[in-house]
C-alpha cells in the first residue's frame, strides 16, 4: 500500500499519434504489468483528440533553421504534446511524460519521489550534443511551468520566434533542468539496471519493419559536395532510410514483441486493433508471425 500510495503521487503522460498508438499502449502496459499504479494515474494523450495540433496542420513553422509545413499525418507529430501536462495538470503536482516507443523494464519508478526539485522544474536525460536535453522523457513539477501552454507555443513556432530543435532539445530552459541517469531513458539498448528502453531510432522501431517511412527528415547534404548519400548507401549496401528495417539488436526486438504478446493475452490490446493497425499500413503486415499468441 505504502508504495502504490508513493506512486500515485504523480501522474504518467504518453504522447502519441494513430501511427504510434499501439506502440503507446504496450508503453501503457508495460507499466501497469510491473508497477501498482492506478490505471487512471497513466494517461495516454493522443495528436488527433487535441484542437490546438489539428488547428495548427498545414502551418508552416521553424525546423532546424527552415520553414517546414506542419504535418499531423507525419509519424512525429505527438512531439508538441510533450509540453502539455503541466497545463492538463492545472499547474499543480508532477508529471512523468514519455515517448510512446519508450517501455518500462524494471518496477523503480517510484524511485522518482526521492527526486527534490529545488530551483529546477524539469528533471531529463542530457542531450547527444552539447547544451541539449532529451525532451522525451521528462519528470516535472507542473506548478513551476505556467508558462507552459501549446497554444502560445504554436504561435511563437509560426512566427519564427522560437524553433522547434530548440523546443524539443530544452535549450530554452537550460537553468531549469537538472540530468537524469542513462537507465532512465535508454536508447535502443538494455541492461539489468535500466528503468526505460528507448527505441528512439524510427527507422528500426521493431513493429514498423517494411513499412514506408512518413515522418520529417533533416535535408543531408551530398557527400563531396556532389554525391547523392542514398547512391552510395545503396553501393555499400546500407539500409535506405525511405524503409523501417529489422532493430539490430535481437532482445529489443524480442523484448517488445513478447512485451506486445503479453498485452494482447491479458485483453488491453484487442486483435481488432492489430488487424486495423495493418491495414492503416501503422505495423508492419507480418506482426503475426513475430507475436506468442
């Protein structure tokens, strides 16, 4: 009692879209399989159910210094759901927001009340490069991010004031953030000590192997100057990125197949869903083949 009681001290966020909603009820599943959490204490929060974001498809808007169109069909289009627990908490107690390819391996997470906030209101993982946060997991206490608010958020994004590599790398609230651990947010790899896995690499999400890649790619420059990427990726005999491929490592995969299996058995995911899933082309079309069912 004493630890569910720790637990339901703060709420679980997963953002997500139609392509990636399968993926955020496994990630719901996960936790409720490992952990005494209430079931209404995990909300997952969907692209399509939110005004703001459906409001805001078509408009252009600041990426990676470019102006590129909103699209809520694209497989990234959650990602502005990350800043709105705060508000959706009115402002009050914490919140765990996550991925919805992110999966709970390990029963800690009430590890995260021994977390103090002090002059900080976000807890994150640091960033791949300098001066950078990972924004897809994220503790934080919503009574310091009033000013958290998608609308506002939206503008300033339309209006070139902010940029959304800036937004989603948290370098805009450097001296709020304080790090947390690699086992909290680990990319496509696992060990005994890690809490979340990761598999933030799309093209090798294991349920979308075949499928055909529809979300926002940087623009990479040709190499020399001159030479197409995809030609010589294609000589050597790299995957092109236009295609999911197969995870590389065997237990990720494995991992969230059985993680997949077990859901579907205990009736929170329904064969209905799959079957819809495989034709909206959201998995991949031999996802049968790969579950224990």
């Amino acid at each position: 009692m004493a630890l569910r009681k720790l637990l339901n001290m703060f709420k679980v966020f997963i953002c997500c879209n139609d392509d990636q909603l399968l993926g955020a009820k496994v990630s719901k599943f996960s936790i409720l399989s490992r952990e005494s959490f209430l079931e209404d204490k995990i909300e997952i929060i969907e692209a399509k159910k939110n005004k703001s974001l459906n409001k805001f498809h078509g408009q252009l808007y600041l990426r990676d210094g470019e102006l590129t169109k909103f699209d809520m069909s694209d497989l990234q289009s959650f990602t502005l759901l990350r800043f709105t627990p705060p508000k959706l908490m009115d402002y009050q107690g914490n919140a765990l927001v996550i991925d919805p390819d992110v999966f709970l391996l390990n029963p800690f997470l009430a590890e995260l009340n021994t977390l103090q906030f002090r002059e900080n209101s976000i807890f994150c993982k640091e960033g791949k490069t300098s001066e950078t946060w990972a924004s897809s997991v994220m503790y934080l206490d919503c009574e310091k991010l009033k000013k958290w608010d998608l609308d506002v958020i939206l503008e300033k994004l339309k209006a070139e004031k902010i940029d959304y590599r800036n937004l989603m790398d948290l370098n805009l609230f450097n001296s709020d953030i304080r790090p947390l651990e690699e086992k909290w947010n680990s990319y496509d790899n696992f060990n005994e000590e890690t809490f979340f896995l990761h598999t933030t690499q799309r093209v090798t999400q294991p349920w979308r192997a075949g499928l055909k890649v529809n979300t926002y790619l940087k623009p990479v420059k040709p190499i020399l100057g001159f030479l197409p990427r995809r030609y010589i990726h294609r000589l050597l005999k790299k995957p092109l990125s236009d295609r999911h491929i197969e995870h590389p490592l065997k237990k990720v995969s494995e991992f969230f197949f059985n993680e997949m299996s077990n859901a579907i058995k205990a009736g929170y995911i329904e064969m209905t869903e799959i079957n819809e899933a495989i034709k909206k082309g959201t998995i991949r079309k031999d996802i049968y083949k790969k579950l224990s069912i």
